[in-house]
C-alpha cells in the first residue's frame, strides 16, 4: 500500500496546481507484480519543475541528486523514503495523464497505465546497465501478470521503439 506520506504529497502538489503520475516501484505494484521499493517516483511535467522543486524544498526537503529526475530526501533520511521527480516534456505528460488508473485510500492517485510504464522500463535497460536485472525481471512479471494486454507484435514494437531489438529477446531468454 502507497504510503501516507506519499498520499499527504500527491494532495499538497494538486493544491498547489502541480499535476503528478505515480511511477516505479509503486505503478510496478499498482500494474500487479507485489515487490519492495525503497522511493516513490512521480511524473511531472518540465513546464512545473522550478514550482515543484520549490515546493518540495518548501516542505523540508533537500535536493540529493539532479539528472531526468530529481531525487528529494528529508534531512533525516529515516524519516520517510526519497522522493523522485521525473522530468517529461509537457506533450508527454499530457500523453501519459490520459490513464483511467487510479490508487490510493481513496482511490484519486493517478498511475502512468501500463504501456507508459513498459517503455519506461525498456528505456531503463537500454540507458541504465546498474538496473538492467530489476528492470528486466519488472518487465517480465508486469507481462506475466497482465497476460494479454499486448500481442507480440506490439510488445516487439514497444521493445524497438524504446530500447532496441535485441530488448524482445532478453525478455523472452532468446539469447
């Protein structure tokens, strides 16, 4: 289950008019594959990044690292888990907003559906060689528990468009 503070966070951005995508780990769990996470990334939009980055320091936390995302902690790190902010372009955002999922106590937290979070993944394998394993074994189980959602000419094309053809294979064991 999200965590309280990630809720209390999701409420005080849409205050503020700052719209959010719950990604990673927590759409991992919310698209049916159950594992740990020690963050919860969100997807805003570059066109709020200078609100969203004051707003965050507002609220008592530090900049640990800049790069696509920015990676928020509190002073004392055991407080809560970081929080990632991943930056996309205002047309992307749009794009990814028009999900129909949703989580939370309430049921009101939009989640980046299924196809966004795949290619998300298969970009993370191509780009990042630190997270290929958990990136890959995400994509696996998100396929085996969504059995269905995509033919294999569409998975094909996902794993072409975003991360090379040799992507389909590694996620079928074809070596």
């Amino acid at each position: 289950m999200l965590p309280e503070f990630a809720h209390s966070l999701h409420e005080r951005f849409a205050r503020e008019g700052i719209p959010l995508l719950l990604a990673g780990g927590w759409a991992v769990c919310h698209h049916g594959y159950s594992r740990l996470t020690n963050d919860v990334d969100w997807i805003c939009s570059r066109a709020d990044e200078t609100r969203a980055i004051e707003l965050m320091k507002s609220l008592g936390f530090t900049i640990a690292f800049e790069a696509m995302a920015t990676r928020f902690q509190r002073v004392n790190p055991l407080e809560m888990m970081p929080i990632d902010l991943l930056w996309v372009s205002p047309e992307t955002f749009a794009r990814m907003s028009a999900t129909d999922q949703k989580t939370g106590i309430h049921g009101d937290i939009p989640v980046i559906d299924l196809e966004s979070l795949l290619a998300m993944k298969l970009h993370a394998l191509k780009d990042q060689v630190e997270r290929k394993h958990r990136d890959l074994l995400d994509i696996r189980y998100l396929l085996e528990e969504n059995v269905g959602a995509f033919s294999e000419t569409q998975l094909r094309e996902l794993c072409q468009k975003y991360a090379g053809p040799h992507a389909y294979d590694l996620i079928h064991h074809i070596p």
